[in-house]
C-alpha cells in the first residue's frame, strides 16, 4: 500500500512537474517573440552568413540548369495558378497558354481562347468551358473565328477552380473543381466535384472525367432541344424511324399531354413526317440513356455521349443531370447537322447526317489521355527522309459502351492538309467515304477524319547546307558581287573591325532582335567572302562579328542575358523588367525569330575557327535548346548539358506544323505569329550549327523541324490561286501577313503595305529561301504584285525583298531592279541578296511575259 502510494504520489508529482513545464514553455513561447524576437532575429542574422550571389545562382537554377553559363533571376511575373502542376521549364509556346497566363488587369487570368481545332475553347469561371465551332466573319483583308460558347459545360453552382494537371506535345487535361470545393479544400478530394477536361488537338470529341458532380450543359444561344437517343433492342417501348430510335409519345409529359398516339419526337411516319408542336415544348426529363442529340438554337447540332446511363432535366436555358454522376462524358459537334432549322428538317432532309451521327456513335467510346511526339531519320537512301510520329494513349468508356459495338473501336481524329500530305498510309490508320465528317479544321480549310491511334508523316529532308546548290558562273555578276562585298564589310572612317560592337550597348539596339539581324548580317558576308576566296573580306566579316558575338557570349554586352529561373529560358536583364522592352523577348516573345539570328552566326563562326565551338560551348547550347531543344534523351556530342533547363522546341507547335511566336502574353485571338520566313531561318540555322558541331542527330532532329515549318508555310501563308484552305476573296491577297489561331490577317503589326506582308515572310535570304517559294505560285504573285504593289508606301529595304521573290522565275529583271536599289534591310546586305539572285536556275516560262 505505501508502495502503491508512493508510487501514485511519484506519477502525480512527476506529471503536475510535466504540466507546470509546459505552461513555462507556452509563456516563453508566447512571450519571447513579443519582448526578445528583434534580438534573436539579429542575432539568427549574424549567427548564418548571408547568401552569396553564386549560392542563390546555383539555388535558383537548380541541378537541371546548373551548366547554364548565365546568371540566373526569378521572372517577376510570376505563374498564375492555374498554370497549375505545370513545372519547369515551363511550355511558353503551347497553344493553351491563352488559357493560364494572366490577362487585362481589369478582367483576370486564363480568360482567353485556344484553338484545340475543330474547337476554340475557352475555360471560366463564369461559363466553365465553352466550345465554339466559330462563325467564320470574313472581310478581304481578314478571317476571324468567333469565340462564343456554342456548347458550354460546368458544374450545376458554377466552377470554383481551375488549373492544368497534365500535359504534353498533343494534349492537355485541365482539373476543374465545383463551387463547394477547391484544390485547397480540407475535404478529400474524392468527395468533392471535379471535372477534368481532356483537350486533345484534332480531336472531334472534347471528353470530360466527371467525379461526383452535377454536370450543366448550356450556350451563349439557348437550348433547342434534348432528345434521349436509344438503340434499337433496348426496350419494348421503342420504334424505329430510319434507323433512329424514337421512345412513344407517352414518353415525354409534353407528347402525353396531347394525348397523340404512335410516333411524336422528333416526327411522327403516320402522319406524313410531321413534326408535332408538342416537342417543342421543354420535354422535362431525358433519359436514362448513354447518348443524347442536343440541337442549340444558333442550329449547331451536338452529340453527347456518357460512360453510365444517365438523366438530364433541361429548359431553354441549361440542362442538368439530376444526380451526381461519376464517369466519362463525350461531346461532338454533328458536322452537316448544324445550321439546320430543327431536328425533324435534320432527320428528313439529311441522311448523311444519319451517317455522320453514327461514325461519331462507333468511335465515341475510344478517347486520348496522352501523346507524344516522336521525330526520327532515314539515312539510308540517297533522299534522306524525317518521320513524324504521333502516338496517343488510349482509354475506353466501356467494353460495351452501346449495345451492337461490343468491338473496342479505334481512335477516330482529324487530320488537316499538311497531315494528310505527308501521312503514311498503311494497315494502322483508315479513312471514311469522301463527305464525311466535314469538320473545318479551324482556319486551315477542311480536316479530314482518320481512324488510329498513331499516324506516322514522311517529309523529304533537304540536302541544302551551307551554300545555294546552284554555283555562279556569270564574271559580271561575280565581280559585281565582290565590289559590293567590299562596300558592305568596310567600317566607316576612323573605326576598326572591334567598333563593330557599337550594337551591343546601344540603348536603342542592344536588344537581342537587332544584335541577332547584325550577326546574321555579318556571318553571311563571311560566309560569301569564303565561298569567293575573298580571304581579307572573310577576316574583316569575321572580325567584326566575333566582336559582337564575344560581348553577348560572357554577358558584357548592355543588356547581358540571363537565365529565367521561374519559367526555364533565356532572358534579357532589362527586358525582365518590362515586358514592353525587346519586343518581348523576356515574356517568351520571338525567341526563334533573334535566337534563330544568332544560332545562324554561331554556325558560320565554328566554321571559320572550331576553336569557337571550344570555348563557348555552354553558351552555344544555352541559346540552341532555349528553342530547338529535343527535350528528350542526350548526344554524345554534349557531356554535361541537361536539356531539362528549357522547354521542348519552346515555339513549334507540333500539330499545326508551324511555330508560334507569341509567349506568356494574353492574346484576345489566340497564339500568332507574323513572320514564316524568320521561323524557317531559326530551323535552318540549327541544323547547320549541328552540323558544325559535327552532331548528325541533332541535325536530323532541326531538319525535320526545318521540314515541317516550310510545308505549313507553303499551305498557311502562301495562298494560290488553287488553295482550299482560305475564301476566294481573302486568298486573292496572295500572302498572310499574320497568321493567329483565331484570326487571319493579310496585313502586318507595322503596317498594311503590300510589301511589308510579303517582305515578311521572305527574309533574311538565306540558301534554304529556295524551298519555300513554289515557282509557280511566284509567277502568280509577280502578276499580282505588278498589278498592286504600291511603291510609294515603302523604299527599297522593303522592295529588295520583292525582287528576291521575283528572282525564283525571273532572276534577270531581278537581278537589274536589284543594282539600281538602295540599301537594303538591317539584317542583310545588297551583297547576299545579290549573291542569291545570281544563284537562281534559269526558267522559262513560255507563256508569261515579265513586266519589271
């Protein structure tokens, strides 16, 4: 017992100690911050060192950019949030950056469109996502697509949140969470409502991963009608009209209160295919049934598909599934349906759109979740070719999704012309008859529907390297040349090679845009010096652009580069703070266009003194993968360079075939990009620099890129007269002058001449110009421009480029127009526009006279 007590009177002490401690504890705790923080503070302060500028740079860049030979800073523009698990190196130039970035200060964040294709789409909070077909509103001078919400898809009390959960080259599934919920919620996740939306570019359904939701359906035009379509065999109840099965009008409340008989919805076969005014009325409830027909009343026509049965409550306004569903919801626009002025002109008038409707029913339960993007090389013929690769991953609403299809189907996608052009034909994809599924592919004209889920695209890669295939064999043209050479490589008097530099601290020019034009300037005049055996102009050329070049390499020049620590990319030190400045360039703005300048000059320096290659090494990588980068596996050719420091060819946009120029900057249109032609030089300029750095797969990896820019060029910015990609009216331009998602203008940012529109998309004049101009669409546009172009609204920096087009069919009249001219552009010379005009074949074309 006194054992027992002592033992007891030892735990009570001893916890009584424990308690009384504690409360010390909390006082200090409370106490010391209040009375002592400042102290302890200074005294923390002394006790650790400060952070020394190479411990926050090699912080900042992390293990993946450590090799990056440029100072790192964090991008004052921070990542929205709905940028989500995106990490980096952030995808400045994906097309669904419209969709994250920040926007006007007075409107908010992600509130622009992007061009999935055949839809634009939008995601609000206000409307969730919308989907719109687009009106096409057409003027001469431009094409635009609507951004309305033709079909808008959201949660009963609305979207709280959302961000993007994955992405790749193809795809990009964005979480959406409802107004009871957000990602920062304190309740699980799987009991909140959540949407993900599954964007997959060329895919005619958009799918969405329903979790514990009401989903709504709704549109900026109203709601015309719903109708629960069942196949036939799923109940006694049910009759057949054309194939389409139609539920007896005791159905539908409306119907039954009529107290019609036999067939009422969409039409009755009894009574001559009359559509009964008692369907016009809202018919309540729809369903259950895992297919619905859904007729807006802008008379676009969509097919919903569900994984489950279920049930939707809808009016004019929305419609609404009438209990929390779990699953995978499908939406398709019914090409030939829409416009239509009701369901029952629809089921009589259009058997196609019978067609249409069941392609879409086949194929509705095999959807994208992933893709990639593979590129590789046939070296094994004399005419090397690149294939394109696209692979998606696959999932499946269900073995027997609807009754008839228990066979998983195959992935149905659309392709556009520079696709269809290319693309592989054998046993992993299919076609369907001509005329269906006619869905527009946005503004690149008609898109054609392939089933498959990899379609593999075979483009002839050029064997045009650093020089025109076609040598000088004129004296006259070659002497004039070399006078030329002379004249344009001088310094003015009093300067030497070095003064050169000028460009590089100019408070006007220093930016990357103009260095990267006066580079490119100068690499071309060496590289035309080396090609004449014009040994001192070579080293005169050559001088002067390794004086700028070193400037810009150890970041002494004025506005030196850095590395963007935030979003993974190089940046300018000014242009960080203003993303007025540099045209951009530091908010992801034209990178391939400058960086493309000086790649272009880093290739013609290896080749002149390899000791370049040696000791800019890091540099010269860092510029190279800030926009080419293959963004996966590694060469030989490159220890120690983690290409996980940038994005993967931050501008291409894989699916379209072109680039985008535009960055992390809100555009009320969509991605753009103005200048082909500068795009193509970046591509060319890569390559060459690979094969300076003596790297045969980095080669191939940029001439495919190279292929793939001139192709889309070729279809999206040159317009024939045989094109059936643009109106009649609009092509009658000849050339795009900006290129955007949404819209398409024949006119240029700085102006509307038609000189600046076609001189845009020809320089800088480089060997690989050749491919890009289709001699027989020139001949097209000399007429058109003989017959246009006015001369007034330009001077010759312009019109020289207008004479480099006409050398593709007439280099004689070009080459004569050309001597009387003045001096040309910034970023070339008369001498390498001469140089190239006198390297065209001669053509003839018996029918066509030449007005100069």
């Amino acid at each position: 017992m006194v054992e027992n007590g002592v033992r007891k009177e030892f735990r009570f002490r001893l916890g009584g100690g424990i308690l009384i401690a504690a409360c010390i504890i909390a006082g200090a705790v409370f106490w010391i911050p209040k009375h002592l923080g400042p102290w302890v503070h200074a005294t923390a302060a002394r006790l650790v060192p400060p952070e020394t500028k190479e411990e926050k740079d090699a912080r900042l860049k992390g293990a993946e950019a450590a090799w990056v030979p440029f100072n790192a800073r964090e991008h004052p523009d921070t990542p929205t949030k709905i940028w989500g698990n995106v990490r980096r190196p952030y995808p400045t130039g994906a097309w669904w950056t419209n969709l994250v970035v920040g926007g006007p200060v007075s409107s908010g964040d992600g509130l622009g469109p992007a061009m999935m294709t055949p839809y634009a789409v939008m995601v609000t909070p206000k409307v969730g996502v919308a989907l719109s077909y687009g009106a096409l509103s057409e003027t001469n001078s431009s094409l635009t697509l609507s951004a309305s919400t033709d079909f808008g898809f959201t949660f009963k009390n609305g979207l709280n949140d959302r961000y993007v959960l994955s992405h790749d080259d193809l795809t990009m599934t964005m979480r959406l969470t409802g107004k009871s919920q957000s990602r920062n919620s304190l309740i699980p996740l799987a009991q909140s409502e959540v949407i993900d939306v599954l964007f997959a570019r060329g895919c005619p359904y958009v799918t969405f991963r329903v979790d514990n939701a009401f989903p709504k359906i709704h549109s900026d035009f109203g709601i015309d009608t719903m109708v629960a379509s069942v196949r036939s065999g799923h109940s006694n109840d049910e009759k057949t009209v054309d194939n389409i099965t139609i539920r007896e009008c005791a159905a539908y409340p409306a119907c039954a209160a009529a107290d019609l008989k036999g067939f009422c919805c969409p039409m009755s076969k009894e009574k001559g295919n009359i559509f009964h005014p008692c369907c016009s009325t809202p018919l309540a409830t729809q369903g259950p049934a895992k297919v619905f027909n859904v007729k807006m009343k802008n008379g676009y026509y969509w097919r919903v598909y569900s994984s489950i049965e279920t049930e939707w409550i809808w009016d004019q306004d929305q419609a609404i599934t009438t209990e929390p569903i779990t699953g995978i919801i499908r939406v398709a626009l019914v090409p030939d349906a829409s416009g239509l002025s009701s369901t029952a002109a629809l089921i009589k008038t259009s058997k196609k759109n019978l067609t249409d409707s069941r392609l879409l029913d086949i194929h509705a339960a095999a959807y994208p979740t992933s893709a990639n993007v593979r590129l590789e090389a046939d070296r094994s013929k004399n005419v090397q070719f690149g294939y394109i690769n696209f692979e998606w991953s696959v999932a499946y609403m269900g073995n027997n999704f609807l009754q008839g299809y228990e066979i998983l189907p195959p992935l149905l996608m659309l392709a556009l012309e520079h696709h269809t052009q290319t693309l592989v034909i054998d046993s992993t994809v299919g076609f369907f008859p001509a005329g269906s599924l006619d869905y527009r592919g946005g503004l690149k004209g008609p898109a054609t529907a392939i089933i498959g889920s990899a379609w593999k695209m075979k483009e002839e890669l050029t064997s045009i390297d650093w020089l025109p295939p076609n040598p000088i064999t004129d004296p006259e043209k070659l002497d004039a040349i070399k006078k030329q050479l002379i004249i344009d490589t001088t310094r003015p008097a009093g300067e030497t090679d070095k003064d050169a530099a000028w460009i590089a601290y100019d408070d006007w020019f220093q930016n990357p845009y103009w260095n990267g034009k006066e580079v490119g300037r100068l690499a071309t005049l060496a590289l035309i010096a080396e090609n004449l055996g014009f040994e001192d102009r070579k080293i005169t050329a050559n001088n002067q652009l390794r004086a700028i070049l070193d400037l810009w390499m150890t970041a002494k020049n004025g506005d030196p580069l850095v590395y963007d620590a935030t979003y993974g990319g190089l940046s300018t030190s000014h242009g960080m703070d203003n993303h007025d400045l540099d045209f951009g360039f530091s908010f992801y703005n034209d990178h391939h266009f400058m960086l493309g300048y000086f790649l272009y000059a880093f290739a013609v320096a290896i080749k002149l003194d390899a000791s370049f290659a040696a000791t800019y090494r890091t540099e010269i990588f860092a510029f190279l993968y800030d926009v080419t980068n293959p963004g996966v596996g590694a060469s030989l050719y490159e220890p120690g360079i983690d290409r996980a420091a940038f994005p993967r060819a931050r501008h291409k946009d894989f699916y379209e075939g072109h680039s985008w120029a535009s960055g992390i900057f809100f555009m009320g249109q969509g991605k753009a990009q103005e200048s082909s032609s500068e795009a193509i030089n970046c591509y060319y300029a890569a390559y060459l620099l690979a094969l300076a750095l003596g790297d045969i797969e980095l080669a191939d990896w940029n001439r495919i890129l190279l292929a793939m820019e001139i192709r889309a060029t070729r279809l999206y910015y040159h317009m024939p007269k045989s094109t059936l990609i643009y109106p009649k009216d609009f092509a009658a331009n000849k050339v795009t002058g900006v290129l955007g998602a949404l819209s398409v203008q024949s006119t240029t940012w700085f102006g509307p001449s038609t000189a600046f529109s076609h001189g845009i998309q020809i320089l800088p004049v480089t060997p690989i110009t050749e491919l890009v101009w289709d001699p027989s669409f020139v001949l097209e546009d000399m007429k058109y421009l003989n017959k246009n172009l006015d001369r007034d609204s330009c001077d010759d920096t312009w019109l020289a480029f207008i004479e480099c087009e006409r050398a593709v069919v007439h280099p004689e009249t070009a080459w004569q127009n050309l001597l009387a001219m003045g001096p040309t552009d910034t970023g070339t010379t008369k001498t390498a526009l001469l140089y190239w005009v006198a390297t065209r074949p001669s053509i003839v074309h018996k029918h066509d006279k030449e007005t100069p």
